[in-house]
C-alpha cells in the first residue's frame, strides 16, 4: 500500500493536470465544482493531524464521491448532446411532414377560411374554393396555389 505522501503527491499531479485542461477549454462550473473537492481534499490532506491520521475508509469514502462527481458530470455532458440531437431529429420529422402534407394537397379541391381585416380592425373570414394548383415553401412557410394565389396551408378548412 503507498504511503499518504505519495497519494498526496500523486493527487496533487491529478488536480494540477485538471487545471491545466481547464485553462484549454471553456468556463465550464463542472470542472470547477470537480477541481474544488480535489482541492478541498489536498487541503484537508495538508492540515491533517499527524498524531491522529485520517482513517483509510474516509479517504476511500472520498475518492468514492470524487468518482460519482466526475461520472455525473461526463454523464450531464453526453445527456446534453443527446437532447440537443433529439431535437434536431424532430425539427426535421416536423418540416417532413409540412412538406409531405402540402405536397398532397396538389390537384385537391379545398375550402380556404382568408381572413380580412377592415379598416376598424374587424377581421372577418371569406371561405375560397377551389383546386390546389402548386405547392410552395417560401421562408419555412408552406403556401399552396389556388386560382393563382398563394395562401398558407394554415388556411385550409377542408378538403374534398
């Protein structure tokens, strides 16, 4: 078993090599929280009881909760890019399927509810019919052609 002062020269290597990785990389509170109990630990290590030794379970204890801190942190940092992955996934399933939904409407009968405001601020809504022509996509948009308009597919009241 090695002695207590090369555990505390070997943690003192670990804790300056951390620093030096953390200087590379961004500000990031994970790796401040996990150089701090480090740190915490050293100082605790220095200022030790010689008399009175710091019993072998504790230290075990110790490195024991260092080794979850770190865990968790990498696990944090991967369920991060997990969910920024999923939702790229479903930003694309979601325009997919505006586009498949406006893409077969073309050559369908629909009734169009346009809203039109007046003057007084009034908006009233003129139902439209007719045969989808074309199908555009103009600004993440989903327009559909009908008796040579464009209007959004938000529009469509029913099809027939």
């Amino acid at each position: 078993m090695t002695s207590i002062s090369e555990q505390l020269a070997v943690m003192k290597t670990n804790t300056a090599l951390a620093e030096a990785k953390r200087a590379k990389t961004t500000n990031n509170n994970d790796v401040t929280d996990s150089n701090m109990f480090l740190k915490l630990m050293l100082k605790q290590m220095e200022y030790q009881d010689p008399t009175e030794p710091t019993d072998n379970s504790q230290w075990l204890a110790q490195m024991a909760q260092y080794s979850s801190l770190e865990a968790m942190n990498n696990l944090n940092t991967k369920f991060g890019s997990v969910a920024d992955q999923l939702s790229k996934m479903n930003d694309t399933i979601a325009t997919n399927a505006s586009i498949t939904q406006t893409l077969s409407l073309i050559g369908k009968d629909v009734v169009l509810n346009v809203p039109q405001t007046d003057e007084e601020g009034i908006t009233t809504y003129k139902q439209i019919q007719g045969t989808v022509s074309e199908a555009s996509f103009e600004g993440g948009d989903s327009l559909i052609k009908v008796d040579g308009r464009n209007y959004p597919i938000g529009y469509v009241k029913a099809i027939k």
